[in-house]
C-alpha cells in the first residue's frame, strides 16, 4: 500500500501536523520501531502476530478445508476478531461460495440465515481463539441442532480453529474434527493472515500464497523512518492528529468490496489504541454512498476529525450508456470507474479546500496480493500507534469486563461484574 500524507500537512489543514514536528515525531517512531522489532523477535504477545507473513502455513489450511472444500455455502461460527477478518478477505474477493458469518446472536437472523442455506451442502467454520466465547458457542450449538434436524451429519462438515486447550478444542477432539490453531502470541483482531482469516478464504479458492506475500513485502517496509515506511506514516499521522483534535478517524473505502474492511479496521483501532482515556474513534464509511450523508459532517462540521481514504488504482469497469438527454450527455462520455474516481478525487480536494485533514492510502487493485499487505500494514501502523500512545495495544480488558457481566448474568459463574446491572441508575421517562 502506498500512503499519501500530504492533506493531514498543517499548511493544508487544521488540525494538521507541520513538517518540523513531523520530523521530530519521526525519532519517535525510530524507538518504536526498535521495540517493535525486538517484540518480533522473540515472539512476544501481540508483536508475534507481524510475523504470521512467515509462519502461516497455507498448505495445512488447504489440508484441514480439503474434506469440505467443494462446499456450497460456509457459515463461519465467530465474532470480533475471529470473524471480521475472514469476513473482510472473502467480502474483498470475487467468490463462488455462499458465506455466512454468525458474529451476532440476534435469534430472528440467525434463524432466517440457517433457513436460506442448503444445510446439505454446507461447511461449518467455528472459530473462537478462547473456546469460551458465549455467542460463539451458543450459535455453534444452535448451528449443529439445525443439521442434526436436516439430517445432516455436522461433524463430517466442521471446521474448527481456536487455541491450544478449552472447551472447542475438546469438543474438536471428541468428535475427531479438523483442528487448526490460533497462534500463540496472536490477538484475535491480529490474526486475519492466520488460519482464523483463511480458512473461509481456502474454502472460497482464492490465493492464500499471495495473501501471505502481498503482506510479507509490507513487512518488509517497516523501517525506523515514517518517511520510508507506509504503514508507520499511517499510524504516526493518526497518532498526531488525535493529539491535535482529531479524536475521529472516519475510514472511507472507495470500493464496495472494502465494507467489511472497514469494520475490520474499527475493531482494530478502538479495540487497540482505546486505553487509559486514549485513543481515537473510529469511524465506517463507504464511498460514494457516504459522501450523500456524512460529508457535510466531515467538511463544515467540529474539527475533530480525520478522514482517511482507501482506494484502489485500477478496477474492473462499466461504461454508463449514452443518452439522448441532454443534461445527462457527459455521463455517455464515461464509465461508472471514472465517476467514481472522480467522486473520490472531488470529495479528497473538498475536504483540503475545507482545510480538513485526510490521508490517502493506496492499492494497485483489489486482489489477494493487494489485501494481504493492506490488512498487515493496517496492523503494523496500529501497533506502532500504541507503542506511540504508551498502550498495550494486545488486550482488551473492557471488553472483557462486559464477558463476564454477561456470563454472571447467565449463570455462567460467579462474576462481580454482574452486580453492576442490578446497581443501574435509572430516570425513566414513559408515554
Ligand atoms: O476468539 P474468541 O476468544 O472467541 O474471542 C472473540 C472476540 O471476543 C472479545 O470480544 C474480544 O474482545 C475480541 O478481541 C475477540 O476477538
């Protein structure tokens, strides 16, 4: 990917960073990316998952989808980290099979959803790094009632990836299912280029290898300047921004396929970065559709955002077909990628004529290559945003906290967290 940070400069925007404290962040991002090597290289939590480029083992992947890989449809059984990623690589990428991902447990969907599949004809995916996950394993149970009821055997069209010991690795055992690890050291929100992000990406054919090297050459990138390393200008921008009022960071795609990316990326951010009263807010966009709805906030709103946009040089295009109205004329004269491209451009330079910060991140195309080294550089510049906020960028004990208020609240054990529920301060206002 190739960054363009000319629009966050602060003789273009405000907030802005100028070029001498760019310079002088730039020592900065030096250290962070001597710590950041050193966590690498001795494996260590969270710095591991820079390494998955090397130590992702297609083969096995392809090995462990082999019995269900003529599948029809896929229902991966995740949530967070352990679905997003997948969601994001098959969404990106041209597919023939059918993919469902259950992340929520909102029983009317998952009904609807199990109801539209051939069941016959369907893999299981199930993916929980813990094993424990409560709307996992509830939608696992569900999913495996559901083909015991079509008369199917689901344990002949299960997968399942999750850590070393717990519950799913047990039941995996018990029932001699295909078994791949989530590796060690590797948050959930980090393990796209692992088995958690690759197995439906097997199961959809596409090109795991060029996955792994579109995401081995951002690596290589990584160096201790921000001015010779894409990632890190991504991550040191967005980290200064936030320090100048940018406490927004809306994440517009140019192109329908990078939706889901753009989840991806807000749980990235805000799961990371979101600690100790830090961090900045993502935001999901999607262009042009946004540009119809939340630009006015973006140009002639509160200065508290930045705006970043992800957008592929070259697509697969479609001539919009002449017209014999006359104010329409000029539409016959292109295709609907140029209109697109021009939507992005116009929207880019409307946001700098506003003096509104915006950075441009760039992919040849959209294809396996491509989205390996957006998805590892999107990661690598999160990662040296933490080192530069002074998070640890590898929990998520907030989130966790809400886990076990849940699982109290069920009978899953005795959690304190549960007793804050009854302690809710109400002032209701009824009709
Ligand atoms: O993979 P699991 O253990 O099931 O966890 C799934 C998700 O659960 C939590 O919500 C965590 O905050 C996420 O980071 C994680 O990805």
């Amino acid at each position: 990917m190739d960054v363009d940070i000319g629009n966050a400069l602060a003789s273009v925007a405000s907030p802005g960073i100028s070029r001498g404290a760019l310079e002088r962040l730039d020592e900065r991002v030096g250290q962070a990316h001597e710590r950041i090597e050193t966590g690498r290289a001795n494996h260590e939590h969270g710095y591991a998952a820079l390494n998955l480029p090397e130590r992702t083992d297609p083969g096995e992947i392809r090995r462990a989808v082999d019995p269900v890989g003529d599948a029809e449809a896929l229902i991966t059984v995740g949530i967070g980290g352990s679905a997003l990623g997948a969601a994001t690589i098959v969404d990106a990428l041209e597919g023939d099979t059918e993919m469902v991902f259950l992340d929520n447990v909102d029983p009317e969907w998952v009904t609807s959803r199990l109801e539209s599949l051939p069941l016959a004809e369907t893999a299981i995916n199930v993916v929980s790094k813990s094993g424990t996950t409560a709307e996992t394993l509830a939608n696992f149970l569900v999913v495996r009632e559901a083909f015991e009821d079509a008369g199917v055997d689901w344990t002949e069209r299960t997968i399942v990836t999750t850590g070393e010991a717990g519950p799913l690795s047990d039941l995996a055992e018990r029932h001699n299912l295909p078994k791949l690890r989530v590796p060690d050291g590797v948050p959930g929100r980090f393990s796209a280029l692992s088995p958690v992000g690759m197995v439906a990406a097997a199961i959809a054919g596409h090109d795991l290898e060029a996955l792994l090297e579109g995401a081995r050459a951002e690596s290589e990138s990584l160096s201790g300047s921000l001015f010779e390393c894409p990632a890190y200008a991504y991550g040191a921008t967005a980290y200064a921004l936030d320090g100048r009022g940018a406490g927004i960071n809306a994440m517009i795609p140019y192109a329908e396929s990078l939706e889901t990316y753009a989840e991806w990326f807000a749980q990235l951010w805000a799961e990371s970065l979101g600690k100790d009263d830090l961090g900045q807010t993502p935001v999901r966009a999607l262009g042009v559709t946004d540009q119809h709805s939340q630009l006015q906030l973006y140009r002639a709103g509160p200065r508290d955002k930045l705006v970043t946009f992800v957008a592929p040089r070259e697509r697969a295009d479609r001539e919009i077909p002449a017209t014999e109205v006359e104010e329409l004329a000029y539409l016959g004269d292109s295709t609907l990628g140029e209109l697109l491209e021009a939507e992005f451009e116009a929207t880019e330079a409307s946001l700098a004529a506003a003096g509104r910060p915006n950075v441009r991140i760039e992919l040849e195309t959209v294809d396996e290559y491509e989205l390996g080294g957006l998805l590892y550089g999107m990661e690598a510049s999160c990662v040296l945003a933490g080192e530069l906020y002074s998070v640890n960028a590898f929990n998520q004990p907030a989130v966790e906290w809400a886990k076990k208020a849940t699982r109290g609240l069920l009978g899953g054990g005795e959690f304190a967290e549960a007793d804050a529920v009854a302690e809710k301060t109400t002032l209701r206002v009824e009709r």
